[in-house]
C-alpha cells in the first residue's frame, strides 16, 4: 500500500522517527503510531500484556 503524506505530515514522521524511535522506517512508523490509536479509539484490541499479573504476584515470583 502506497500513501502520500502532505509535507507537514511528513516532517512531523521523520521528527517522531527521529525522537522517539530512531532506526524505524516510515511503514513502521506509521504502523506504530496507527496501531496505538486504533487500540485507545477500541477499533483494534490491545496486544496482550506479558510477565505476571499483578494479583498472581508472590514472595515465590515478585523479582
């Protein structure tokens, strides 16, 4: 898929890159920041969390 970004827009991606996430290429940019807001507007649910939850915290697990 093939997008064009206005001028403003694209400076603003390549800021992001360069900020925030350095070595990201302009699809995975876009992706990430696409995929946050799907998921904060619930058009797409959330990755699921990884390590223990919080009320399965122990003496025995709680490193």
């Amino acid at each position: 898929m093939s997008i064009y970004l206005p001028e403003d827009v694209h400076d603003a991606l390549e800021r992001f890159v360069a900020e925030k996430h350095p070595g990201l290429n302009q699809t995975e940019a876009v992706t990430l920041i696409l995929r946050k807001w799907l998921v904060r507007e619930g058009y797409l649910a959330a990755e699921p969390e990884h390590g223990t939850p919080p009320d399965e915290l122990n003496a025995t697990n709680d490193d």
